[in-house]
C-alpha cells in the first residue's frame, strides 16, 4: 500500500507542479490536496498528509509534551568533499603543516644551541614558534582528516576532542601575549635604551615567556571540561560521533567576549601605541644618540649602527 500510494502521489504531484493538472484556488496546498483526492481516491491523500506530519514531527518534536526529537536523534544525508576538493585541500594544508612545524622548530632549535643567539628578543620569538607549532599541529591534521571522513565525523574520542581545543585555545593565546610582550622589549630597547640595559635581559625575558605560558594555559584550562563528543545518524551507517560544545552558544558569550578582549583588542591597542612610538623615534633617528641598546646577561655591548638596522627590520616586519 505505501509504495503504490508513494509512486502515484509522486506522479501526480509532478504533474500538478509542472502544469499538466491545474485546479482554481488560491491555496496552493488545498488545490493539490483537492487534485489527489479526486486522482488517487481518498485513502492514498490521507497516506500522504500523515506523512508529512510524521516527518514534521520528526524534525520539530512534539510540543505537546510527548517526547521530544533531537536534531542529533534525526538520521541525516551522509556528505562528503569531492575528489578534487579533497586533494588540493590536502596538498596546500599539508605544505603548510609541514612549512609551518619545520620552520618553527628549525627556529628554536637554532637559538636553542646558538648561545651568541641568547638574546631577549630570540626568546620571544621561540616562544612566538612554539605557539605557532602547537596551534598546527592541533589544527591542520584534523583539518586534513575530515576530508575523508563522514560529515562532521570526529576519531579521537572525548579526551581527544577536549585535548585538541584546549592546545588550539593554548598556542593562540600564547602567541598573542608573546608577541605583546616582544612588542614591549622592542620599546624599551629603543625608545629607553639606557633603561633597556638593566631591563632588557635574558633572564628577565625567561620569567616573562614562562608568566606568559602559565596565564594561557590555566586561561584556556576550562576547554578540558567543555566540550563533548555527541552521536550523529547518518542514513546507511552507524552511528558516529562528533566534537560539538557541552552547552548552548549563549553561555559561551562571556568566555568570546574575554577572549577577543584579552587576546585581541588590548594587544592590539598596545602594539599600535608602542610601535607608534618606535617608528617616531627611528624615523628622526634618535637612537643614534645612545652607544648601546640592549645587552645579554654575558655580554657588555652592542654595536648601535647594527642594531638600530636590526630594530628598523623587525618594525617594518612586524
């Protein structure tokens, strides 16, 4: 009875909408309603309203306070990327993971075994690297993998899913405090060179990198509790999970707000303040009145033509 019932009414309504068979009305739903009945007899019209209400049913729940569908109980068309969506992504996020993950360990094992290399600014900068390689590697392989996977299928289980937000949450906070900070070295050094001796200094720049990384992580640590793996149906196979948030959207607005706040606006706002001053100070070329800039622990001096060139290349590139 449904399969006869489903192939009429699908034959008569692609008749009905492409004009074959017309009905008076202004109610386009009653006009096919009307059509069918007359066509196909009573019992398959009804057949198809049930349906219809049965699939609303399905999607909305029953507000009447019987039980209620969620979207995650609904079995969804299973999607996939395309062969060539699926290589050229590959190739370009795989360069860049590679690029990325290489380039910044090469930086931090070069200062790490360069002891001339030992400098404030190196340390913000592999402290820079080291956030750049966690966000990577927490981010493009997953990337990468759901090229070939289910929709928004998700592997790694819920440690996985909580672990995996928490280090993207981690390396992008650290790059942004660390590049403020370095942002602040550069001024000192320039802008206050005699003060730079005594400030500017290896071990001072350690216990700011180590300040820093301490504040990103018990920042992001709430990421460990906030996430969970949730089921997802997808028509013609089991059941998969995905990587989804505990709650509602609404009760992550005072952790975004945070974020952008401390992570963006006022970082933002001091580079611009502080870079502001660099570039009055190089482009009248103050720092030539002052023989050195900065120093390292283990060393006395260094060459102000050098490192005014070095300073002007690091303004210009950052």
């Amino acid at each position: 009875m449904d399969a006869v019932c489903s192939q009429a009414v699908n034959d008569t309504l692609n008749a009905i909408r492409s004009g074959v068979l017309m009905a008076n009305g202004t109610d386009d739903m009653a006009d096919e309603y009307s059509i069918l009945e007359n066509v196909l007899g009573a019992n398959c019209t009804d057949w198809w309203l049930s349906s219809i209400n049965r699939t609303s049913m399905d999607f909305l729940g029953d507000d009447t306070g019987g039980t209620n569908s969620s979207f995650s109980d609904k079995e969804e068309n299973p999607s996939y990327f395309s062969r060539d969506y699926r290589l050229v992504g590959t190739l370009f996020q795989g360069l860049i993971l590679l690029v990325g993950v290489l380039g910044n360990l090469l930086v931090v094992m070069v200062v790490y075994r360069t002891r001339s290399m030992h400098s404030p600014t190196n340390c913000y900068l592999v402290s820079l690297a080291a956030a750049d390689c966690v966000v990577l590697i927490a981010s493009v392989p997953n990337e990468i993998l759901s090229y070939y996977v289910i929709g928004s299928q998700w592997i790694w289980g819920p440690i996985g899913c909580a672990v995996f937000v928490f280090l993207q949450n981690l390396g992008i906070n650290a790059s942004s405090l660390s590049l403020t900070a370095f942002t602040v070295e550069r001024y000192i050094a320039i802008c206050h060179p005699m003060k730079a001796q005594s400030v500017c200094t290896v071990k001072r720049a350690k216990k700011i990198v180590g300040g820093v990384w301490a504040f990103a992580f018990c920042y992001s640590s709430p990421w460990l509790g906030l996430t969970i793996t949730e089921p997802i149906h997808y028509k013609g196979f089991q059941t998969v999970e995905r990587c989804a948030m505990k709650l509602s959207r609404e009760e992550y607005l005072g952790y975004f707000f945070a974020d952008i706040v401390v992570f963006y606006l006022v970082p933002l706002l001091i580079s611009c303040v502080l870079y502001g001053l660099i570039a009055r100070v190089l482009f009248n070329g103050h720092f030539n009145k002052y023989p050195e800039v900065c120093r390292h622990d283990n060393q006395s001096s260094v060459d102000p033509t050098k490192s005014s060139r070095v300073q002007g290349g690091v303004f210009i590139l950052f």
